[in-house]
C-alpha cells in the first residue's frame, strides 16, 4: 500500500466511528505479533495538559540520548503527526506499508466474524509495530479517551503513568461526576509502576491516591505552589522547581508553568527507575519542547494567539492567561466548536474579556456546530457577535478590525479541529513571522481527524 492508498483506507475506516474497550485492539495486536510487549511507555491521561506534558518529556529523553516515540491525538496540521519518533514524523512510504499490514490484519479479523477495528485502534496497533520495529527505548503514549477502556490501555509495561489535569469532559462517555471520571481515567495506572499528578481537586486527588494503593504504584505529585520564580513571558517563561533551578520553557500560557512542573516530576520518577537523565538534558528538552495550539503565537503584528480551549476547564485557563498578558488590551475572538461540547461553559468563561466574538463552523467536520448556532449561544453573555460563513473570512475580518487598533490581539479557540486551517491560512497572507510547529514538519495531505 502506498501512501495515497493508505489515505483512502483511513477516510473509509473512519465510518466505523469510535469504541472503547480493549479485546478488539488486543486481537489485532496479537495478531501484530504483540510488538506493544516489547515496549516500555509513559503513559498520559487527563483532561488538559496531555500534549504539553508529552512534549515537555519526550524532548527532555530525547537530549537524554533516548529513542523516543510519541504517539498522540489530535493533530494539527498533517496526519503523520500521530506517530513520531524523536520529533520526526513517519514517512509516507512507512505510513503506507505499516498500514497495508494493519489491512491484512483487520481484514482477516472481519472475514472471521470479528469487528472490524475502528480507525484509532488501527493507528495505535500502527504506533506500536513502528515504534518496536524501529527499535524506541521509551514510547510517550497519549491517551485518546478517557483511560481504562481506552485503546492505548492494552499496553502492560507502563514505567509512568502520568495524570494530568482532571475535570468534566466526555462526561457522555466517562461519567457525569469528577469522580466517576477519575476513576476511568486512573485505569491507565499499572501494578509496580510509578504514578505521576497534577494539581487535582480533593475528590479527584482521593480516587488517585486509592487506585495506587491498590496497584502497590508510588504516586508523585507535582506541586506548582512549589513552582520559585516564577517568569511569565508570551516568547520564554522560566521558574525554579526543587532541585532545578531557573527552568526556561518556550511554551506560552500561564497554565504551562503547571504543565512543565508535571514533566519535571515525570522526569524525576524516571531517574528514580534508574534511567539516566543528566540535568543538560533537563534544562535543553525543557526550553525546546514546543506544542502548537496551546496558547501559540502565530504571528505577531497583529499579535494572533491559537489556543486548543474546547472544554470549561480549558476555557478558564485561556481567560487566566488573556487576563494576565493584555490587560487594557483589546481582544478579538474567533471561536469555532464542536456541538457535542458544553460550549455555553466556554463562551460563559470566556467572554468577558472579548470586544467582539466572529464564530465560525469548524471546516471538514462532521462533529461541528454552525456557525449562527453557536453565535446564538454567544449572544446570550456579549453583545458583539457576529457568525460567518467560513473560516477564512473570519480571519480576514479580524485583520481588517485589527489594523484599527494596533494594540489589538486576536485569539481563536474552541477547537483543535481548525487550527491548522487557519495557520494556513495566515501563512498563505505571509502574516507568520516563522512556522512555529517546529522544523521537522512537513506539509501534507490533510485526512478528517477525530480532533476535540
């Protein structure tokens, strides 16, 4: 199978939608040949924070001289993202023959009676088999949905099981109550190996602290209270954390101090398992780790913030740091969701600070909310709404508002699933002052995603 073959393959799969839970996944590995086995992870869960934390750790093991594999969801701007190894995309000649032996597998599967794999079970077993073939020493692993029933979790040799930030979202597929959703997510923690938290709420904190005990797994804690010195900055931020001192991190956002003191903690479990991780490693991995759609300038005249923001959790951060870095300053939202998300807790938590809200439909998916529904929604709590018909126009009128008040600062959110497009697009309008989704990337065919 070559690569534009492959592309087709993916689009059709995709009807077969998303099911949580393991005996598929695990059947297709095994006919894989288990390659998950010969592999040790660090395995994320959580509601925010996931992509930060991978990026942070898997940076840092990477100057470590490790071989790392990543494997995350959603992407941003080319499909081959999902699958990295030291920051480098799969190929499309190796994503076209890794998926024609998926086929084979999931074929026979089907012609036996099985179900059929869905499409993130297939790029998970994908995952697995490059990353053993190519011989990774560590695989930074991202959950998609929740934990225990998740895909990823047919994995048994978790070194770290790291949980991020814990708050409500999927509640339609993981439960209604932050504990109910903790507990779901707290699956992805193994017997033997060495947990890693967030700040969590008391309740959330409770379900983490019982599910360790019961699997005999030591729980680290990241305390950003600890965090001295702390630095903000739109381009470098820096703080000191025990025994690190003055950390540099490139990633904006005041909630990516607490996101970075979470890796730190990762990286200090993973010393205590006996993996060599000198203090260079920590302080170049740090500054160097980059993770676009997470508070990412992308251009600076005029100053355009994109922010992944799709749940209440994300949108009270994005309003934290908003608040912090322009105060006085007026802001122009651009907002684009999907209608399966509580987006009246994202426009509520958000729309005090904007002068005016274009919403848009999120392009090319089929999860997304209209444009004038969500505009509806938004005028409720503002009173300078406008819905548009496409994202590139959204884009153009906020440039022309802009030009009005050079002091003005754009910020788009609510969904991972246009944010690419909209890169694009100012870079097409040479407004990017540089790609800032690192230089390894490459442009490439887009493929509908399951984005958030």
């Amino acid at each position: 199978m070559n690569y534009k073959e492959a592309v087709a393959y993916i689009e059709e799969v995709q009807a077969y939608g998303s099911v949580l839970g393991l005996e598929n996944v695990a059947e297709l590995c095994k006919r894989l040949g288990n390659p998950q086995k010969d592999l040790k992870f660090i395995h994320i869960a959580g509601t925010n924070g996931k992509g930060s934390v991978l990026a942070f750790v898997s940076t840092v093991l990477t100057k470590a001289g490790y071989k790392v594999g990543r494997y995350i969801s959603p992407t941003i701007f080319d499909y081959r993202e999902r699958i990295q190894i030291n920051g480098r995309m799969i190929s499309k000649q190796a994503l076209g023959a890794y998926m024609g032996r998926i086929k084979e597998a999931c074929d026979a599967m089907a012609e036996e009676g099985l179900p059929h794999p869905t499409i993130f079970e297939m790029e998970t077993a994908m995952g697995f088999l490059y990353f053993k073939e190519k011989g990774c020493d560590m695989v930074v692993l991202e959950t998609g949905l929740g934990g225990i029933t998740d895909a990823t979790n047919v994995i048994e040799n978790t070194v770290v099981a790291v949980l991020t930030s814990i708050s409500r979202d999927h509640m339609g597929f993981l439960g209604d109550d932050l504990e109910e959703i903790a507990k779901k997510k707290a699956g992805i923690i193994k017997k033997g190996c060495l947990a890693v938290t967030s700040r969590q709420e008391p309740s959330v904190r409770k379900v983490l602290e019982e599910a360790c005990k019961s699997k005999g797994a030591e729980l680290f804690s990241a305390d950003v209270s600890r965090a001295e010195a702390v630095k903000h900055g739109i381009k470098k931020q820096s703080f000191s954390y025990k025994e690190y001192k003055k950390i540099e991190i490139s990633m904006a956002g005041t909630y990516q101090i607490e996101n970075a003191v979470t890796a730190i903690e990762v990286i200090r479990a993973l010393k205590q398992a006996g993996y060599l991780i000198k203090d260079r490693a920590v302080y170049e991995g740090m500054s160097e780790a980059v993770w676009t759609g997470r508070f990412s300038v992308i251009s600076q005249k005029p100053l355009f913030i994109v922010d992944g923001a799709h749940n209440e959790d994300g949108a009270k951060k994005l309003a934290d740091s908003l608040s912090f870095y322009f105060t006085n300053r007026k802001i122009i939202y651009i907002m684009g969701v999907l209608r399966d998300k509580e987006y009246g807790k994202i426009i509520e938590n958000t729309c005090f600070l904007a002068d005016s809200i274009l919403t848009i439909k999120p392009p090319r998916n089929e999860r997304a909310l209209e444009a004038y529904e969500l505009a509806k929604e938004a005028a409720k709590y503002h009173k300078n709404v406008t819905a548009l018909d496409s994202l590139e126009e959204a884009v153009e009128l906020s440039l022309l508002m802009a030009e009005k008040d050079k002091d003005t600062v754009i910020a788009a959110f609510g969904s991972l699933s246009f944010l690419g497009e909209l890169i694009t697009i100012l870079e097409h309008k040479k407004e990017i002052r540089k790609d800032c989704h690192g230089k390894q990337q490459e442009p490439g065919q887009k493929i509908p995603d399951r984005n958030k």
